[in-house]
C-alpha cells in the first residue's frame, strides 16, 4: 500500500499514469456496459 501512495503522491507522473489507467478502466467498463445493453433482445 505503501508502495502505491508513494506511486502516487511522490511524483507527478505517477499520479499522472494512475489517472489514465483508471480512466482507460472506466472507459472500457461503459464501453462493455454499452455493449451488453444493446445486444439485449427486446
């Protein structure tokens, strides 16, 4: 956990990757919610 504070409090490109990848996430699961919900049969 350290580890990952210091990843992210300690120098701005962490913060910076840490920021992307959670976006990058966020980005994928709308997508793939997206996804299911229109393939849904009515």
């Amino acid at each position: 956990m350290a580890f990952w504070l210091d990843l992210m409090f300690g120098n701005p490109i962490g913060l910076m990757s840490m920021i992307v990848i959670f976006t990058t996430i966020g980005i994928m699961s709308y997508l793939i919610w997206l996804f299911i919900h229109k393939s849904k049969p009515e």
